[in-house]
C-alpha cells in the first residue's frame, strides 16, 4: 500500500485533467483506507460513454494508474484506476 504524497497528487492532477477533458457525471479520489483496492484510487462516471476514451486512457497513463475493470451501465462508463 502506497500512501505518498506524490501518489495523491498525481492521482488528483488525473482526477482534474479527466473532468476537464470528458462529461463527467462525477470524478472522486479515494484514499487507500478507504479503497478496496488498498491504494489511491480514482473512481469516476462518464456520462454518454460505452467504453473509455482515449483521452482518458492517456491521463490514466500519464499518471501511471492501472485501469481495474469495471463493465458500463447503459449510456454511462465507469472508470476505476489504482496507483
């Protein structure tokens, strides 16, 4: 479990760059305590979406997270990235 200030940072600076870059319906960081994947984690719901754009995919990358896989719900898609 990482729990670096960089880490959060990073994770935040993503969590930004993804509401800004797609609709979103919401975009949240989770700490690691609060996480069930034990680690910072950026969990967001973007709306009008089948699968994740690349847009996204890129500051998934970027910040060196690693996309969990989570299926979509009709019209929305919700992306779920551990540090």
């Amino acid at each position: 479990m990482s729990c670096t200030v960089d880490d959060r940072k990073q994770v935040r600076r993503a969590a930004r760059a993804i509401r800004d870059a797609v609709p979103t319906i919401a975009v949240d960081v989770v700490a690691p305590n609060a996480s069930r994947h034990d680690a910072w984690t950026l969990d967001a719901v973007l709306r009008n979406r089948e699968s994740v754009p690349p847009e996204v995919l890129r500051e998934l990358a970027l910040a060196g997270l690693t996309l969990q896989p989570v299926p979509s719900q009709a019209g929305y898609q919700h992306v779920v990235a551990t540090m």
